[in-house]
C-alpha cells in the first residue's frame, strides 16, 4: 500500500475534505486561479512526491473549465512526482454525448476521456455517469459507484406504503429495477420523448400507479423537466403522491422549484456536486464520501 493523498480541486473543494477525513489521508493544498485574459492556472502547495494521489473534482457546471482544472492538476501533480494518479469524479459532466446520433454531432465523452488520459490519469472513478457506456470512452482502468448504499436508508425512513419504483424513461430502467428490488416494490416506466436537447414530453406510464405512492429515480436533474414531467404523467393516471431522487443535482435555477410544482412531495439528491443553501430548501442531501471512501481504499491497496 503506498502513501495516499487527496487534491481538491477548485469544484467541491468541501467533498474533498470529507473524504480525506474517511480515509485519514492527508488532504494536499492547491490553488486554482486564471490570468487576466481568463486562462486557468493552478499549482499544487504540498509534496506529492511517490504518492498515490485521488484528485476529487465534479465536473459541474461551469463544466469546461472544471475539466480544464482537473486536467491542469493531472499534470501539475505528474511534474511534481505523483507516483500513481486517480481522477475521482462524483459527477462527469460531458457523457451525454456517447454515441453519434446523427451526423456533425461530436462525441464529447470520447474527447473528455482523450483529455484526461493526455494529462495523465492512471484510473478514473465516477459515480453513476449518465450513460452507462462512458467506460468504454476510457483507456485506462475505470470504477464506477452506485449511489444505491447512500440513497436507500433515506428512502426507507421515509417509509412509503403501497410504493411503486418509476423510471422516468426507457434508459433509467436498470437503476430503477435495482431501488424496486432493494424496496420489494413494483416496478413502472414513464415513456417520453426528447423534442430537442434539455427538454422532454412525458407520453405514456407502463405498470400500476393507480392510488399507490410512487418514487421516481433518476441519474441527474438538469432543467428538471424530466421528473416534472414524470410526476404529472403519474398523477395524470391516478398516483396518490410522487416523491423523487436523483442523483446529481446539477440544476438550473428555477430547476428545483418546477420539480416541486409538478406535485413532487418528498426529494433527495446527493452531495455529488456543491448545492447553494437556497436550493436546499426541501431538498434532502445524503452524503457520498463514505462511497467514495470505500472505492479510495481499495484501488489504494490494489
């Protein structure tokens, strides 16, 4: 096992202490700073020489320059003698885009990869990206964290009844079908479509929702479009009340309160990326540096 560290980069730099103090490991200083004319500079303030160094940055909004200053960490802490380098990212921002869908799109999860490999990372954590397939977009070694462990004791002392599982769309099924099985609960789709990016039109809901309490679980919420519109089509065919988690809360302002208008009672997120007080009001937060911890550990004794 060799000596440890944490570098926090400039995104949630509080994540980042959280998880040194799980692990007891040292948590080096650095500096993300620019330029006058807006260029990114940082520098590393402590001796990373022959560590195993996990630098802990979401790639959250604004989302190109977090990947610029974990890519600048990357090969901050190379020059200065990391032994081994992990990008640990609680939420990957660019995985949207995985596959080409139709001509003269680019394939920005396959470049972000490019771009963190060049700057040289050894291993990459993530939790819970937003295509499954990101993976495949990497080189080098790759772990990805389920946010199952931290959500499920929330959703339980909030002790729903008669409780119906629903994924808000066709690509959310497989974590869906994971809390349903973790719940003993049934389980119900919503069928949407996307009439362009950032927004979707609820179509139809599949299973029984009729006077049950239904729960919808999704990766992220963005606009917050997708679970309001899940919520309604629920209440649309006769839900006696929907309540939400997701994962990252990468939302747009006004995002939380559209979720909340939408009749969406009880709802939770994690701590995956930095969350302002005003959005948190209603909206519970369940730590991940215990998940994160975890994953540290163990690539940390190989």
């Amino acid at each position: 096992m060799q000596t440890h560290c944490i570098l926090a980069g400039d995104a949630h730099p509080q994540l980042a202490r959280r998880l040194a103090r799980s692990i007891g490991a040292t948590l080096v200083p650095c500096t993300v700073s620019t330029f006058a004319d807006g260029e990114m500079r940082v520098r590393i303030e402590g001796d990373v020489r022959g560590c195993d160094v996990y630098v802990v940055q979401p790639t959250s909004p604004p989302v190109t320059e977090r990947l610029v200053a974990l890519a600048l960490l990357a090969d901050a802490a190379r020059a200065a003698g990391a032994s081994r380098l992990t990008a640990v990212i609680p939420y990957f921002g660019y995985a949207r885009q995985d596959v080409l869908k139709r001509a003269g799109e680019a394939r920005s999860a396959q470049v972000a990869a490019r771009i963190l490999e060049c700057a040289g990372f050894d291993r990459m954590v993530v939790l819970e990206p937003h295509s499954q397939a990101l993976e495949n977009a990497f080189r080098i070694p790759f772990t990805q964290i389920e946010a199952d462990e931290a959500a499920l004791p929330l959703i339980r002392k909030w002790r729903l009844r008669d409780l119906t599982v629903v994924s808000p769309d066709a690509g959310g099924l497989k974590r869906a079908q994971r809390y349903a099985s973790a719940l003993r609960a049934p389980l119900a789709v919503v069928a949407k479509t996307r009439p362009r990016a950032d927004a979707s039109v609820a179509l139809a809901v599949l299973g029984e929702v009729q006077d049950r309490q239904c729960l919808v679980v999704d990766d992220m919420a963005s606009t917050g479009g997708t679970i309001s519109g899940a919520a309604e089509a629920l209440r649309g065919a006769g839900a006696a009340a929907v309540h939400a988690f997701f994962v990252h809360a990468v939302m747009a302002p006004d995002a939380f309160a559209r979720i909340k208008e939408a009749g969406v009672r009880l709802a939770a997120t994690t701590d995956s990326v930095p969350r302002g007080r005003e959005s948190q009001r209603g909206l519970k937060i369940v730590g991940i540096a215990p998940l994160l911890a975890r994953a540290v550990r163990s690539l940390n004794e190989d």
